[in-house]
C-alpha cells in the first residue's frame, strides 16, 4: 500500500491507465452522492462541505463552510457562473469594527428518496438563513449566526453548537484615517453554545452554567461556552459546559469594567475573539456534561472532573462519544497515578454506578503517551480513540481502543500497514455495534515533509485495516471504461472567459470517514478536483470578453487544479470489485494525458481543520 502511494504522488503527466479488479476481505464500497463526476457534498453558494454523522436510518447531518463572494458582471448585473472551478471566498474577520459574517452553515441528507437522494438540504438554526439568499440590500437576509452540526440519533434529534447572533452599538471611539465613516461596534452575547433541534424543528439551547461575571454591583455576560457532540436514542446528550471564568480571564474583564476606551461589552468580544496565533484570551473552566432531552425540557447533569484541586488552575473534561447505556467517552485532565507531577490531559470514560451516579474512569496510558482522547464508544463497551507519542523521533498520534467491559481494560494499538506498529499517525472518529471503526491514517512516509491523510475503515473483529480509497470501485474514483474495458479518468471540459474549451481529470480521494453506522453506511469527507480561477493583486476574478471566468493554466495551456472539499456518501455494494489502478508513465502512446497539475495542498493538512472547536482543550 505504501508503495503504491507513493508511487501514484511521483508519476509525471502522461501515461496509460490499466485496472485491475482485485478481491478484498472488506466490503467494496461505492460513492452515493456522484453526479457527473462530482459530488453534491455542499449547499449552493458555498464552497466546502463535510458529512458529520449518519444514523440508522441513513439520515445525516453536515457542515457547509466557506461562503461565496459575490462576483457580479458590470455589462449585464448578473452574477457570473462560477460553478466550474473554484470561486473566490468570502473573507471573514475577527474584528469588533466591521459587521459579523456567518461562514458555516448546517445542513441535512438521506438516502430515503428516489432522484436526489443525499442532496445536502439547508437546515435553519436559530433562524439562520441559507447562504444563497444573502441580500446585502436586504439587513434581515444578512446571516450572522454561525451553526455546526455533530450527531442525530434515530429519533431525527439533532445537536451540535451555534453563536449568538449580532448586536451593534454606537460607536464612540476616537476616530482616524481607519475609522472616519464607522458607526457601530460589533459583538455576540456567545461564541459557542451547544443545542439540540427537536424533529418538530425546535431549537432548544444547552445553556452552560457560568455566562455572567459578577464584579462588585457589575454584572458581566461574558457567554460562556457549552458543545453538544453526540445523542443516543434515549435523547441524551453529551459535551461540555464552562462553570467559572479562568482567574488570569477574571483580570480582563475587571480591565474591561475600569477601562474607557470601549464600551464593557465591546471590550469583553475583543478579548473573546482569538489573537494572530488563534489563541482566545478569554478562558473556563470546563467540565464533561449529559442533558436529558424530555421532549420539552432538558436536564444537565456535570460529569466528575479526573481530578480533584482547589488551585485557580485551569481543568478541562469533555464529553465527546455516547452509547445506548448513557456511557461517555472523551477526555479530562487527570493526575495520572495520583501522582500530582503527573497532570495530562487524557482519554476517559463515565459509566454509572449501581446507584446511578456517574463514576470517573481514566485510560489507563504510561509516560510514553504525551496526552490521549476518546472519540467514541458503541454498545459492546468498546470505546475508540488516540493518543500522542513520539516515534522515531516525531510527535504521532495513533488510533486505540479499549473494551471498558474488560476486569482490567487495557487499550490496543492495532497495526495498520505492517505487522508492527509504524509512524503513520491515525485518529478514529466513530465506532459502530459490530465492531467497525472509521477514521483517517496518514498515507505517505516523508519524515520532514507534511503526510497526506486518507480515511481508514478497521475491523476490529477480522483485526483488518483498510485505507477506504483502496476499498471503491473505479466510477467512485474518477474514472470511466471504454468500449475495450480500459479505464481512463474522466475528462471534464469547461469553457474559459476566452471562449477556449479546456480538460481536466475527474479525481476524488476521500480523506477522512466521520461516521458509520451499522449497515456500514460511511460519511466523511473526500476531495474533488476544480481548475483553479485566476484573480487579480485586489483578489477579484479575471473576466474573459464573454463573461466568464478566466483559468489559471500550466505550461501545456490547460487548467491548473486543485482539491476541495465535499461531503460524501458510502455504501458496501456487491455490483463491483475493488479498482487499483496503475498509471504508467513510460508510455509514449498518447493516449492518455494529465491535464493540469493538481495542488496536494489540502491534502496534507489535517482534515476537517474546523472540528477544532468541537475538541479544543
């Protein structure tokens, strides 16, 4: 597997293509959301989308992120068509001074109809409107809120979080050369704050315990911040809540209260908002939490902290996997031993005790492992996640996991491309009841380069280890048969603003695998290839004599590619085998060339960069 890898990131621009139809012990799995090649994985008028979880009855849930900038045609005021390659985004800014742009957007899927069948939906939340009907004339079309989706279980219940929405004050500041024309500040009540929406479309709030801050006869809404991560079918919900402000964060609001230079609830949204390193200076304690959905009402219970301290330190647990049992899995900072020079930040489990209140369980790790998590656990008690350690000099994380219902539960590191354990770092995302774990590996070598990563699908029963893209048959790859039963990857023609029609090669590689359900139905995310528009030093489209776009082209005059991301469907099919395919390029025989080079960019950064907030510590 490795050679084949690395061989396919080293081939140059011709060749000839052959497959060969190989048997696998694994299911063969086949893309459900292809539409000519491509995949419907966002909603229109954005350009990244990624698939977060399916439930049992093949209903999803997914994120749309990255909203279009609207590129307008001065001769005839219509929007150009920039559906071909990759259009400009909407940039957003952390900034008090300009008004707050939502950027992520919740949708929903299924594959319970007929024609469109995973067609992302828009899903409003808390009012949200679709990011096509944006109207900058219109204020009330203008979305500030941003929505992310993480779970639905079986009941059509949905979770995940959501920010307030924006309110304005007058500005009052000193003006200069930047701020002539301002008139208003810009701030939220909340950044993050987790919910649920009923399946009658009700939006229901997981308030966090700790929002005001109290300082003399002052009282302060600094928010807060709660995550809904996962549901079962008894409609509880796990995350986390904050329950007090960090100590050092109490000094900047107490800064913000004495100060003069912004209103008291512009200053605490500057110090909310991250800084150049992506870093929030306002910090909580944050704790592990389940709330009891009752079709109405929503009852929080705070799940114990790993460890037990009166310092102002501060201590994080989460709550991030549920099963039918209402067991937890996630992580929480902990002495590791009960020795107190041992503080890490590790993967744990909640479980009940026979007079129902729920009991902390540390993951057993050594000092070799730096710090772990737990993503998921399903209901056999076998419970998922990573840990980070270093090997052969290098910080890795690799995929464990751990049977809870063992007398002494120790956690497993199965292998993944040889007999013994390698470099490649891996983190699992979900688990289903019969044991199959999906998730992402990274799939090349090179120590001092970025790797490229790839979605995985174990089995822990058969202990087989398998990158998904090995697993598709060749339509889901890109490429179509001739007549003679050759394949070739599909040719995509386009038209640029010059009125020349230009090739490129369909190619869709899924990165990484969020969810499986126990029909062995996979979402996740893959990424497509798109030509690559060029744009101005302003950032603005290049327009052709006919309206349209402008390429950006190689040296051979056809497009330039690269990858974006798309939410995809999977399903086991029984009408095709597995595709490997090689491409030879010590051919000479024309009949096959690469058009346009594709940027691995995206490829080797970590995927779904996004699920940060959803895990950060």
């Amino acid at each position: 597997m490795k050679l084949k890898f690395d061989r396919a990131l080293s081939l140059v621009a011709a060749g000839v293509i052959t497959a060969l139809q190989t048997a696998h012990a694994a299911p063969v799995y086949e893309i459900q959301n292809i539409e000519d090649y491509d995949l419907n994985g966002t909603l229109e008028s954005t350009i990244n989308g990624y698939g977060m979880f399916v439930n049992q009855q093949d209903q999803l849930v997914g994120i749309s992120k990255g909203k279009k900038k609207l590129e307008v045609d001065e001769d005839s005021d219509g929007p150009i068509d920039i559906e071909d390659g990759i259009p400009p985004e909407q940039l957003v800014s952390y900034s008090i001074n300009l008004p707050i742009l939502a950027n992520n957007f919740t949708f929903t899927a299924d594959g319970n109809g007929a024609a469109g069948s995973w067609l992302p939906t828009f899903d409003s939340v808390f009012g949200t409107t679709h990011p096509k009907d944006t109207n900058e004339e219109q204020p009330e079309t203008i979305n500030s809120v941003n929505a992310y989706y993480y779970g639905i279980n079986n009941n059509g219940i949905k979770v995940g979080t959501y920010t307030a929405p924006e309110q304005k004050t007058e500005f009052t500041g000193e003006r200069n050369d930047n701020n002539q024309d301002q008139e208003y500040w810009y701030y939220r009540e909340f950044e993050e704050r987790g919910f649920l929406k009923a399946a009658d479309g009700t939006d229901i709030s997981l308030v966090p315990p700790y929002t005001v801050y109290t300082k003399d006869d002052t009282d302060v809404v600094v928010g807060g911040v709660s995550v809904a991560a996962a549901i079962n079918d008894s409609n509880l919900v796990t995350g986390y809540a904050t329950t007090d402000l960090a100590k050092s964060s109490k000094t900047r609001v107490d800064n913000c209260i004495t100060g003069d230079k912004f209103p008291i609830d512009v200053c605490v949204q500057n110090e909310q908002y991250p800084d150049r390193n992506n870093v929030r200076r306002i910090l909580y304690q944050t704790r592990a939490f389940v709330w009891q959905f009752d079709g109405t009402d929503v009852t929080p219970t705070e799940l114990p902290l790993g460890l037990e301290s009166t310092s102002d330190s501060v201590f994080t647990a989460q709550g991030l996997g549920i099963n039918s049992q209402g067991v937890v899995a996630g992580r929480s900072h902990v002495y590791r031993n009960n020795d107190k020079d041992k503080l890490a930040f590790d993967a744990a489990y909640w479980a009940k005790d026979s007079e129902g209140q729920y009991q902390y369980h540390w993951v057993k790790m050594t000092n070799d492992q730096l710090s772990s998590v737990a993503y998921d656990i399903n209901d056999n008690g076998i419970l998922v996640g990573s840990y980070r350690r270093y090997i052969e000099g290098y910080q890795r994380d690799k995929f464990f996991y751990l049977d809870t219902n063992a007398a002494d539960p120790t956690f497993v590191t199965p292998n993944d491309f040889y007999p013994v354990m390698s470099d490649r770092s891996s983190r699992p995302r979900d688990i289903n009841n019969k044991d199959q774990v999906v998730g992402f590996v990274e799939v090349t070598s090179e120590k001092e380069k970025p790797r490229m990563k790839g979605a995985f699908l174990y089995d822990k029963n058969s202990d087989e280890f398998n990158v998904i893209d090995d697993l598709l048959v060749c339509e889901s790859k890109g490429y179509v048969q001739d007549g003679e039963g050759k394949w070739a990857r599909n040719k995509v023609e386009v038209v640029d603003g010059n009125g020349d029609v230009l090739f490129y090669d369909s190619e869709i590689r899924i990165v990484e695998a969020s969810s499986i359900n126990d029909d062995g139905t996979i979402v996740g995310t893959a990424f497509i290839r798109k030509p690559s528009y060029q744009f101005d030093t302003e950032g603005n489209l290049v327009i052709g004599e006919n309206g349209k776009p402008l390429f950006l082209l190689n040296a051979n005059g056809q497009p330039v590619t690269a990858f974006l991301p798309r939410m995809v469907v999977l399903k086991p099919t029984t009408s095709g085998s597995a595709c490997e395919v090689v491409e030879d390029d010590n051919s000479s025989d024309g009949n096959y060339t690469r058009q346009g080079a594709a940027s691995f960019a995206w490829l080797f950064v970590l995927p779904l960069v996004w699920l940060r907030r959803r895990f950060r510590g």
